[in-house]
C-alpha cells in the first residue's frame, strides 16, 4: 500500500460540476487532492440532465481548466437525455470513446478511479489497463441492464432480452478487470459478485453527504403548513407518476403543498398527468443550480425519495436519500430494500412501498398533521442516519485507502 507516496490519481467521469448530478464525484476530487493525491479529472462537457450543452460552454478536444486544486480535461460527446434508447446509447459510447483519446493520462496515471453511472465508462480503463497495466477502481452507482430495461424505453420483450445480455457480458468484464469495485449498497455488492465482482475485491460504500463546516440548524415550521419537495430528475425510473396521483387525492387539504423541482423525460407526463387531474396543489419548478439546493433544502418540510417499482430499486439507494438527511429533512420514502431500512431503522421518515398510490397518500396526510415536535425529532434522526452511515470523511478515506492499496 502506497501510504504516504502523493499518488497521481485520474478520475473518469462522465458528469462533473457544474452539472449537480457530479456532487459525488466532485467531492472525491477534492477530497483525494487533500489527502495527498495529484488528482486529475477526465470528464464531459456540461449537458446533464437536459441533454444539451450548458450556455456558454463549446464541446472541442484539448479543454483543459482547473478547479479546487484538480486539472479536468473536458472531452466531446453526443449529448443526449431523452427516451429514446439508441439515442441514449450513443451518447454514452461518445463519450466513453473520446475518453480514449486521452491515452497520456491514462499511461501516466497510478491509478484510475471510474465513477460508473453506465458501464461503458468502463471502455477507455480497461484498455488502459491492457495497454499500460493501470488498476482501475470502479465504483458503480447505477444497476445495469435494469436501469435501461426497466426504464420503459425499450418496449419489445425480444429487444429488451438481447441488451440484457449485451450489457451483463459487458458488464462482467469490466467487473473481472477491476482492481477493486465499489457498491453504493449491500444489496448491490452482493448482486455484482453474482455477475462478476470479486467478493474480496468488493467494498459496500453508501453515497456520502459532502462535509460541511458547522452543525445543520432548520426552522421548523409549526404552523400548520406543509411543503413536500421532491428535487431531482424526472425519469422513468424514478416512479413520480405514483407521486403525482397521491398528491392530487390530496387536494382538499389546503394548506399542504406540493413542490417538484427539475427536468427530464417524464417532465411533459407528469406536468400533463397532474393538469388532468386537477392537481392545482403541485407546482413545478425547472430545475436550479448545486449552489441553490440549500435554499431548496432550507424551503422543505419533507422530501420525496422514490423509485418505480423494479427489481432494482431494492438494490438502489437515491443520491437524493444523502441529500434530504444531510440537511435534516426527513424524508417521504416510496422504496425497499437498503434505502428503506435506513429511513426507518434510523426514524428518518415515512416509508411505503414503490408504486403504491394508497399508502403514499396517507403518508402525505400523515406528514401534514406532523408537530413542530415531531418533525424536529425527524430532522434530528435525519443528520443522526448522516452521521452513522454516510460521513463524507469516512467514506473519503475509505476510498483513499482503496486507491492507495491497489495503485502500481
């Protein structure tokens, strides 16, 4: 193990600031660049989640800035977040495939760290490693095939079979060459052992909270109002269609108001779904910049953390969970598995299952008749869930540890 060496460490990402979707990734940069390591970022240009490039950025190869102490390298891609399938998959075998133009920095690199939001990220370090023998770590945040055949943008039984099987055999791959891979839960651990991780090779590591200086304080409303935010991408998978009808059961309560902050495929649906049913207590909202999700945070009386329910979601665990708790908002979660658990072993929320439409709605009727009492005491066992289970330095020295064991 490379303990005190100043490790040249390359991550590879497709999102990173100021996309808000690169908070994880942006904190290990930065955190690995203050435990000694000379960090150098590979990533994408701007898009996510509207697929379209942010206002003043030009995709072109040879973009180099810096930012907190780390170099990042910007290489071009085919944008795309619609539902349309092939679209999708070009866009992230562009990006993986300008990745390998950055051959120099894989080669000179100790060690490659992968944030694996989609497996073909995987493509230019497994060459690297091929070609110049250096380890990867792959830390994988989203269940594939699942995340794409069970999103509903693959419709027909066969074609939906032959990516399953495209994508595990890929998957497996990548998995095998790893040096070391990290699960963002148990479930998910042990279901990439099943398809390829090597147990002893394979840590369960929960999506951190970024640390922050000083002690999180909320306001507590107490007067008998309540707003429920749900801030985050509207995907298929994230089953807000269940939202947005036991929200609109809601609508003789007048002093219960819903919020949904952010864009996506699904954002004409549910901005139709909830005009068809008279839901005049939901407002939506575009989407607003990582700097502003405190204020978003600060506005809540409860959050909304869902997923449709799939096979997967018993294995996922929402960035948006790590979010709502770190500031101390307890959390409405429509979810199973790990994330469920921690919500309520840790008394952080309400918990019904995905894609029910009843249980959901009594759950917002249950938060509206919620005291100023109570809901401090759900705050207090929001930040309590932070601190046992998803501390920012704990979980960054972790991955140091990980990086500096396997680098050459």
């Amino acid at each position: 193990m490379h303990a005190d060496r100043r490790l040249r460490t390359l991550i590879v990402s497709q999102y990173y600031p100021p996309e808000n979707v690169g908070m994880i990734v942006h904190s290990v940069a930065i955190g690995l660049h203050a435990r000694g390591h000379d960090v150098t970022v590979l990533t994408a240009f701007p898009n996510h989640p509207g697929g379209r490039v942010f206002p003043g950025w030009k995709q072109r190869f040879g973009h180099v800035e810096r930012r907190d102490g780390v170099t990042v390298h910007r290489v071009p891609m085919l944008p795309d977040h619609s539902d349309r399938a092939f679209a999708r998959v070009i866009a992230y075998l562009s990006f993986a495939l300008s990745t390998c133009s950055a051959s120099r920095l894989g080669r000179d690199a100790d060690v490659v760290y992968v944030y694996s939001a989609q497996p073909t990220v995987g493509i230019a370090p497994m060459r690297w490693r091929r070609r110049f023998r250096t380890p990867y770590v792959l830390h994988v945040q989203d269940i594939w095939p699942e995340s794409v055949t069970g999103s509903g943008m693959i419709a027909s039984g066969w074609a939906t079979r032959a990516v399953a099987r495209a994508v595990l055999w890929w998957l497996r791959s990548v998995l095998r060459a790893a040096a070391h891979v990290i699960a963002i839960a148990p479930g998910a651990a042990a279901l990439l052992t099943d398809r390829g991780a090597d147990p002893d090779r394979t840590t369960s590591l929960l999506n951190w909270v970024e640390p922050r200086s000083g002690d999180v304080v909320r306001d507590v409303r107490d007067d008998g109002r309540t707003r429920i935010v749900y801030a985050g991408t509207l995907g298929p998978n994230q089953g807000l269609d269940t939202v947005v009808r036991a929200a609109a059961r809601c609508g003789d309560l007048g002093d219960l108001e819903f919020v949904v902050i952010g864009t996506g495929v699904v954002d004409g649906h549910l901005r139709s779904l909830a005009a068809q049913l008279g839901a005049g207590n939901i407002v939506f909202r575009a989407p607003v910049p990582a700097a502003q999700m405190p204020e978003v945070h600060a506005e809540a009386d409860f959050e909304i953390v869902s997923l449709a329910d799939a096979p997967m979601a018993a294995v996922t665990v929402p960035s948006k969970l790590q979010q709502a708790l770190g500031h101390g908002v307890p959390v409405i979660a429509a979810l199973s598995g790990d994330a469920a658990d921690l919500v309520s072993d840790g008394g952080a929320g309400i918990v019904v299952p995905p894609g029910d439409v009843d249980r959901l709605e009594a759950a917002f009727r249950r938060a509206h008749t919620t005291s100023g009492d109570e809901r401090s005491r759900l705050s207090a066992n929001a930040l309590a869930v932070v601190a046992e289970h998803m501390d920012g330095g704990v979980a960054l020295d972790r991955v140091d540890q990980i990086l500096r064991k396997v680098a050459r």
